[in-house]
C-alpha cells in the first residue's frame, strides 16, 4: 500500500473488502484454455493511504446437461485457472 507511514495510532481506517461472481457461457474452440489475471492499483504518492485488488479466475468446461426449467446446468470441467 502506498503512502501508509502516512497512518498513525488512533486513526480510524476504513476497509471494504467484497467478493462477488460472475458468469458467461461461450463456445470455446479448441485453442480456449483456463486463466487468472490480477491488478493492483496503488493511491497516488501524497494522496490518502489506499489499494484496490482484483483477481479474475476463468475455466474451461463442457456441457453435458441443460436444465432449461429450472435453468441449471451440469458441465464437466476441462482446465481451471491455478
């Protein structure tokens, strides 16, 4: 984190911390492989102590069942991101 010697004993510090998943079906072509990106982005130096992260995990798999009543779908998972 930059700028954190800025922070002091007694200051009030605020954390948000959010976790959420999202989900899109594509056809993959046989070059399609799983993958994990990160970013960081630090405060600007002089500015509030502060950080933001995001990690984006993706998979592989195939369809082996499509329950469109209940909208539910078995698949069978090919690569995962590590």
């Amino acid at each position: 984190m930059r700028n954190f010697a800025q922070i002091k004993k007694g200051d009030i510090v605020e954390v948000n911390y959010q976790v959420a998943v999202a989900t899109a079906l594509e056809k993959a072509s046989d070059a399609t492989v799983a993958g994990q990106t990160s970013a960081v982005e630090r405060a600007p130096a002089g500015a509030k102590p502060g950080m933001a992260a995001m990690q984006t995990r993706s998979i592989v798999a195939t369809v082996l069942e499509v329950d469109a009543k209940n909208r539910t779908l078995t698949a069978q998972v090919r690569g995962v991101a590590s």
